[in-house]
C-alpha cells in the first residue's frame, strides 16, 4: 500500500497511516474473532468429543487445564515477542499455528493426540496473538486507541458466541468436521493477513528493519520495569481471579444445560450459555471504549 512507517516523536499513529489503522483493525479482529472461536469450540463439542473417544469429564478436563497452563507460561514469552520481533509476523504465525493445530485436532483419537493437537499445539499458538495484536492498535491509533481496543474485544464476544455453531456442524456433521471447518477458516485468513498487513516495525525503532536499533528490551529490562509498577501486578492478579471463573464457565456451561434440560438440543444450549453471558459484555466494552 505504500504507507510510510516512520513515527513521530509523541507517539502518535505513524504518518500516512490514514485508512489503513481501520483496515489494519479489521484485520485483527477478523483473526481475534478465530482466536476465540478456535478456543471455545472444543467446549461446545464436549459431549459428542466425550462419547465418541470415550472420554471422562476428568479426562476432557485435563485436556483444558493443560491448555490453560501452556497458555499461561507462554504468555510471558508471547509479550517479549511482540516487542522483540516483527509484529506481523508474530500474528501471522500464531494464527497459522493455532488455525492448523484446530483443524488436526479433528484427527484426534484419544487423550493423548488431544493433548498435543489441542492443549500444547493450539494453547502455545494462541498465546503469541495477543500481545502483538494491542501493540500494533495502540501504535496506530492514539486519539481513538481506547474505542479501537474497545472494537477490537467486541471479537472476543462475537467469536465465542459464533462458536456455538460449531454444535450445528457436530451435530449434523460429526464433531470432526466442526474442527476442520474452523481450522480452514483460519488458515485462509493468514493468507489475508499476508497479503494485507504492512511489516510496521515498532515505534520509537530508529533504524531500519532488522538493525540493532529495532531489537526490542532486554528480558532484565521488561522484568525490572514491571515489577516496579505496583498497578500491573494487582490488575495482574484482579484478571487472574476473573479468568478463573470465566475458564470454568465457558468449559462445562454448555455442557450442563443440555444434559440438564432434556430435548435441548447442542447447539441451542450452547448458544444460550455464550450468548446470555455476553450480551451484557459486549455493550458494557463497547460503552467503556
């Protein structure tokens, strides 16, 4: 497209940016939208993926807590990532690895290959797409950056909620092909992303592409200044306390309405449990922003 990726002193959007902090927006959202509906789908699909594998609810739930865990640890490298790497490429390559980890999961056929496929493969793939993701919105956008951010989770409550119609492709298709349907679509977004995100290298960068002077900080670096930020750590440990709950939710909440209530079908109690719980979330952000 042409834009010019240099920055300006104030930490504004790069000049020229112009239409493109929206399409780059879009963007984001479109793979974020994946991102969640990639997560949650395996939740959705927890009693046919149960019966078929022959599966216990403590088996299926060690399947999300290895997740959880892979996720969490790789987090941290994830930021370091973002700050240290090319964005694009952070992004890009997150969501070729959890789009192609969600479609194989389809091929799983017990604890073992779930573990891998979806708990190692799909959870360290998605914890890279984040960090990279705000760091670009908030270079590119710096008078709309809250309502920007605020665009860009309503893809969090879109795509968990859009999930649900992963129930519809099991119940009439097999769980299988609920997998591969979402994989594919994530795969194909990468070629978008591709061809469509400019390499912006990061504000402040004052050399060219790959000098010394684009490397990001030191690991002592980031450490020493976030632990000296007394507001990190408790925002921290708040969000810990919120993703506690909300994991347990989103992973059996579906699955409790339909064997609770009989003649609810999958789907329907899939899209009761995620739709009910987001509604309000999606106006509350969408009003914060």
């Amino acid at each position: 497209m042409g834009i010019r990726t240099d920055t300006i002193s104030d930490g504004h959007a790069p000049r020229g940016a112009g239409f493109y902090q929206w399409e780059l927006l879009i963007l984001l959202w479109c793979a974020f939208f994946l991102h969640q509906g990639d997560r949650q789908i395996f939740n959705n699909l927890a009693p046919l993926i149960m019966g078929d594998l022959d599966l216990t609810k403590v088996q299926f739930g060690l399947v999300g807590t290895i997740f959880t865990v892979v996720y969490g640890v790789m987090v941290p490298l994830a930021g370091y990532a973002g700050d240290a790497l090319r964005r694009k490429w952070v992004v890009l390559g997150s969501l070729l690895v959890f789009s192609t980890a969600t479609l194989l999961t389809g091929l799983c056929t017990g604890l073992v290959s779930l573990i891998i496929f979806r708990s190692v493969a799909t959870g360290g793939g998605e914890a890279f797409y984040y960090p990279a993701a705000n760091s670009l919105i908030g270079q590119f956008h710096h008078r709309t950056r809250a309502m920007a951010m605020a665009i860009h989770q309503t893809a969090l409550y879109i795509g968990i909620v859009a999930s649900s119609f992963a129930a519809t492709v099991g119940r009439w298709y097999g769980w299988r092909s609920a997998f591969y349907v979402f994989g594919s679509c994530g795969i194909a977004m990468a070629g978008v992303i591709l061809w469509r995100m400019q390499d912006t290298p990061r504000a402040g960068a004052g050399g060219p592409a790959g000098s010394a002077d684009d490397h990001g900080p030191s690991v002592a670096e980031v450490l020493r200044y976030v632990l000296s930020k007394p507001t990190v750590l408790w925002l921290g440990l708040a969000f810990a306390g919120q993703v506690f709950v909300n994991v347990g939710y989103l992973s059996w909440m579906p699955t409790f309405l339909y064997e609770r209530y009989d003649g609810l079908e999958l789907d329907v109690a899939s899209f009761l449990a995620l739709a009910c719980h987001h509604a309000g979330a999606f106006v509350g952000v969408t009003a914060g922003g």
